[in-house]
C-alpha cells in the first residue's frame, strides 16, 4: 500500500510574523535598541524611557529630516506586542493617536492633547508568544540590560539628552544632558575615575576608509570587568576579534584579570559592513576585518606608549628605622605599673579562639612613623585656647525636646554598646569603613552612620553651636547660582524657571529668616545677603565646603518652614547631609565591588582620628541600622576557628 505523502501547509500569516518578529525582538533591551536606533535616525534631540512593565519612548521630532522612521522595527514589535503611537508635528493643532495590532491599525488615529514630538509605547511585550515570555530573565536584570543599552547610546550621541527611569520612581537610572560631550556622559554614566583616565584616539586610513574615534582608559587605570563599547556606522554591535585583540594589547599594560574601558567608534564604506549576519544586528562582519583591527589596536597602542612617564604604582610603606622615628628618649621609661603587673598576673586564661586586640587605647605604629600628611590640616580646625567659660543656655523648645525624644526612643542598647567599644580598622571604601568589637568584625555605612551622628548633634547642641567663620562674605545668590549648575540639583532647563529668578528666590527665602539662623545655627547673615558664618558642629572637623552652594540651595528648597518641628527636623538632617562626604566623591567603579575604590587620605584620616572617635561617645543608634543593612557582621573569630576545626 503507497504510504501517503504529508502536504507541506501554509502557516497562517500571523503565525508567520510573530516567528519572524521574536527572531528580531528577544527581549525588551532589542526593542529598546531598534527604536532608539529609529530615533536617532530621525534626528531626535530628547530621548525618555520609562520603564513600567513595558516600554514608553518619548523623542522630540522637531528637528525630523525627510526620511523619518523606518518601518520594520515598529512591525515587528506590533507582531509581539500592543504598540501605541502618539504623535505630533510642528505646528499641528492637536496630537495624533494610533493603536497597532499585528502590523495594522487597530482603528483610525484619533485626535488628543500632546507635545511636538513622538510617543512610542510597547506594552505587554510576547502577550502572545508564552514560551518567550516564559525563558526571559527576572525583571531586574532585563532592566539592567535595558539601562545598560541606553548608556551606551547616550555616551555615542552626546548631543542628544537621554533619560532612563522607572515609572512612578523620582531617581533616575540614566541622565544625560542635551549637547553634552563624550566625556560629559562617560562621566555621569560610569563616574570621575573612568573619565579622569581616558586617552583620546583619533586616527583614519585612506587605504582602508576606515575613521577610528572612541576614548579608551590609561594604564592606571584597571576593573575586574571589562567594559568595551563599539559602534560601527553609529551601530551599537560587538566584535569578539576586535575584543580579543584589544584585550592582548593591554595585558603588557594591566595585571592579570584587570580590564580597561573602550569606546570606539568606527566608520567604514557602508558597501564593505555586513549587518545581517546576526538577527538583532548584534555582530556585524566587514570587509578586511583582520587589517581594520590591527589599524585600531595600532592607533591605541600608540596611545598607550606615550603614557608610559606617567604611570602611577601603588607600594608598601616602609617600615620605621632607628633614624626615623619620633621616641623622646628622656620620655623612654618602659616601667608598668604594679596595678597592672596584678592585673595581669589574676587574669584568667582566654581560649585561642578569643583571644584579639580589642584595646581601642593600644598604640599604633603610625605614632612612631615620622611620615606627616600636610593635608590633613585642611580638615583640622585650631583648638580654641581661650580660658573663658562658655556658658550654655537651655533649650526648652517642645519641638527640639520631642525631637530628642524620639531619638532615644528609637535607640539599639545593643548597637550601642558596639559602638561605645569598637575599635577602628579602616576604610574600605569612601563609603565602607572596617572596625571589630569583641571577637567580631563589622562592616558599617559610614554615610548612614555620620549623617545621623551628626543629626543627634544638630539636635544636643541646638542653639549652642560653634562658628565657623568665613575670611570673605559670600554672596547666597551666587552660591546658588553655581549650585543650580550641578546635576545634583536635579535642576531641569525645559520645565522649571529661569536659574536667576529661581537662584532670587532661593536667596530671598534664607534672607528672610536671618534673625532665626544666627539665634539657633550659627548662621550669619549680612544685610547685603551675604554669608558669613556656617555652625562647627565638632572640634577638629570642617565639613568640604565645595558643597555649600548646593547645602544652602537645599536649606531653601528642601527645608519644611511650615511647621517649627518639621522644620527644625529637616533643616537638621540638611545641615548632618552637608557635613558628610559628598556623593560626586564617593563615586566607585562598580557599586557591587569596593575593593579598587580608594578613599579620599584626608577623608581616611578624619574618619580615623575624628570622626570614629566621636561615636564612642554619646552616640544613640537607631535601631533600623540592623535592619538596612547599614552595620553587617562579615566575620566572628569563634565561628572562624569552628571551621579550622574541620580541615
């Protein structure tokens, strides 16, 4: 019997396009990437995306030429997606809306209010294909792909202002300014020790048409992960050749398992690219890609080279000889006190698992290094030598009262008594400082910690501040001025008022308050609006004051004057903010790893001798520090031995 044969059948077109569509689209980050590709092509000077379980892209379309949007790419994504387009032209009456499914209309466009420009929204991304949908990452790191897709654009067109942030969420992910430069957004993207080490590369072939641009790192500089970004024809795409060979130029430079930073940009004849060799266009091949490469790792060696008078290595401090050190020999008496001979002689015996240095008293071998750091003395203040009393008034404010209350109220015996008795070991980060406790070590915030430190000193010494004066008088308006200047200030050109008429508005507000700032902060204010004076909240410790324009825009604009209690609370925790590191200081290469991020030595050394010192004092921690992660246990002596044991 003739075995039948089976008929090869049509699929239906919508099957065939939701194939074709998830071939393109993989996840939200290729989406992202195709209309912002779009985007760019149509000249597009802003670019928003919002994130909120889809994806929402707002592009200013004022500036469009007459080739506009490609098709494809919207195609594709109405196949796996609901895609809404809103848009509208320069001089339109109103804004247009329209509602795709499957590559067509839904319905014809209607009208509605809107901005000049676009508004692309994809929601439900694989509602219709579950298998997808299922095999996508978790939300966080689809989300890190996206920002991480959007910040490499951004560093490429820098004239264009890119913003990336979750919906309903103040804080943005990814900001960047319009007409900006490379530099500007490697910056504010990766931080101030990429950009302070980047080596311009500027180099064409006429043989081989080929423009090399892009900005790589310097050998001081080094990460545990590498960072290449790589356009070829204002495409973002990835050469694994081209890596590699990067990669190898800098082993010569960097220590095993260090990496550098690379942005290149690369324009080549548009007939030698081939860009559908990958569905995504993630990997592109081109013609002499061999010689092309070596032209690039040429032109970065050449760079690298010239660096080489200016290397900067990091060595041990040598150890102290005779000659070196500080020992008053008159002073050279090693006789113990027969209290403590008896005390040591009725100790009882300590098992080895417990035995540690816990004297927070015992000397350090600094005292006998005749190394001095001249700039610590920017940070410490002259001890005032004058004999008379101080008299302190008293404070009976029911606000400030409950203030104080509630500070106790919320105060950990337990972390207290941590804090009372620790001993320093030193600052991992600028923002993580090392110190143990009994047979423990901690790891603590010291952002979390010194802010609310200071906070319960704003609060006890309410009304009885030290001054720390100024030689000249500064003018508020232009502190402000400079202030509004600072991304920090979340200063917005397009939406908020002019900087001068804001940067008035700001000054009239401390102005008005002059009697009060000097009654009960120390804050001195002159009639010609300028600044004299700001409170010295501890002995030996001055606050950087390059964040004073921005301290005293805050007080203006942050500060609740509505209420004396939420008043004084805020203003409080405004001032304790102030006299903390500040975060364009803090800056890391990789927030998930401290350990290449060194702290400032001034910083270091005020945390040491100053500011740790004054926790073991009067300090009243909150007891949310053992639950935000603020102060972390990352070793104990017992439990260590407990698996010595084992081996």
């Amino acid at each position: 019997m003739d075995q039948q044969v089976p008929i090869v059948r049509k699929l239906a077109e919508d099957v065939v396009n939701r194939i074709a569509a998830g071939e393109v689209i993989q996840r939200s980050a290729n989406a992202l990437k195709e209309l912002l590709e779009n985007s760019l092509d149509a000249k597009s000077t802003i670019f928003k995306y919002i994130e909120n379980g889809g994806l929402k892209i707002t592009s200013d379309l004022t500036k469009i030429s007459t080739y506009g949007f490609r098709g494809e790419a919207l195609a594709s994504i109405s196949h796996v997606a609901h895609l809404t387009i809103t848009t509208k032209t320069n001089g339109a009456l109103c804004a247009y809306k329209g509602l795709y499914k499957d590559g067509k209309l839904k319905a014809p466009p209607k009208s509605c209010a809107g901005n000049v420009g676009t508004i692309i929204t994809v929601e439900d991304l694989f509602h219709n294909i579950a298998t997808r949908k299922k095999s996508m990452k978790s939300f966080n790191e689809e989300h890190l792909k996206v920002v991480e897709v959007v910040s490499r654009y951004a560093i490429h067109n820098p004239l264009v202002g890119f913003t990336v942030k979750k919906q309903g969420e103040l804080l943005t992910e990814v900001k960047t300014n319009q007409g900006s430069t490379h530099i500007d957004n490697i910056q504010a993207i990766y931080g101030s020790a990429i950009s302070r080490a980047l080596l311009e590369v500027n180099d064409y072939c006429n043989i081989l048409k080929v423009k090399i641009k892009g900005y790589v790192s310097n050998p001081n500089f080094s990460a545990k992960k590498q960072i290449f970004i790589l356009f070829i024809n204002d495409r973002l795409v990835d050469s694994q050749g081209l890596r590699k060979a990067v990669d190898q130029v800098y082993s010569i430079y960097l220590a095993k398992g260090s990496h550098p930073f690379i942005y290149l940009s690369l324009n080549l004849d548009p007939m030698n690219v081939d860009v559908n060799v990958h569905p995504t266009k993630h990997e592109v091949h081109f013609l002499h890609e061999d010689k092309v490469i070596d032209k690039v790792v040429d032109a970065i060696q050449d760079k690298l080279s010239g660096t080489n008078t200016s290397r900067t290595f990091y060595t041990q401090t040598r150890l102290p000889m005779s000659s070196d050190t500080l020992i008053d020999k008159s002073n050279d008496k090693i006789e113990m006190k027969e209290s403590q001979k008896l005390k040591i002689a009725n100790s009882t015996n300590v098992s080895q698992n417990k035995m540690v240095r816990t004297d927070c008293a015992e000397q350090k071998i600094e005292k006998f290094l005749s190394t001095s750091n001249s700039n610590n003395s920017t940070l410490m203040l002259p001890k005032s030598k004058t004999n008379d009393v101080i008299i302190r008034r008293e404070i009976k404010l029911t606000s400030v009262l409950s203030l104080r209350k509630e500070i106790e109220n919320r105060c950990s015996d337990t972390l207290q008594t941590i804090f009372q008795n620790h001993k320093y070991v030193g600052a991992a980060s600028p923002t993580w400082s090392l110190f143990q406790h009994d047979t423990n070590l901690y790891i603590c915030n010291s952002n979390n910690v010194l802010q609310e430190m200071f906070y319960q000193i704003m609060m006890y010494e309410f009304g009885n501040f030290g001054v720390i004066r100024f030689s000249n008088a500064l003018s508020i308006y232009e502190l402000i001025m400079i202030a509004l200047e600072l991304s920090e200030s979340g200063y917005q050109g397009n939406e908020d008022k002019p900087k001068e008429e804001l940067a008035h508005d700001a000054t009239e507000i401390l102005t008005s308050r002059t009697s009060m700032l000097n009654d009960y902060f120390s804050i001195e204010i002159d009639n010609d609006a300028n600044i004299l004076s700001i409170p010295l909240l501890l002995e030996g410790f001055l606050p950087d004051l390059d964040g004073l324009p921005l301290y005293l825009l805050r007080l203006a604009s942050e500060v609740d004057w509505s209420s004396e209690k939420q008043c004084f609370l805020s203003f409080c925790r405004e001032t304790a903010r102030f006299y903390i590191l500040h975060p364009w200081k803090q800056q890391s290469d990789d927030n998930d790893d401290i350990s290449d991020a060194a702290p400032d030595r001034n910083w270091a050394w005020s945390l040491e001798h100053v500011l740790y010192p004054s926790l073991r004092k009067s300090f009243q921690p909150p007891r949310h520090f053992l639950e935000d992660g603020t102060l972390l246990q990352i070793a104990s002596l017992p439990d260590m031995y407990k698996v010595f044991e084992r081996c």
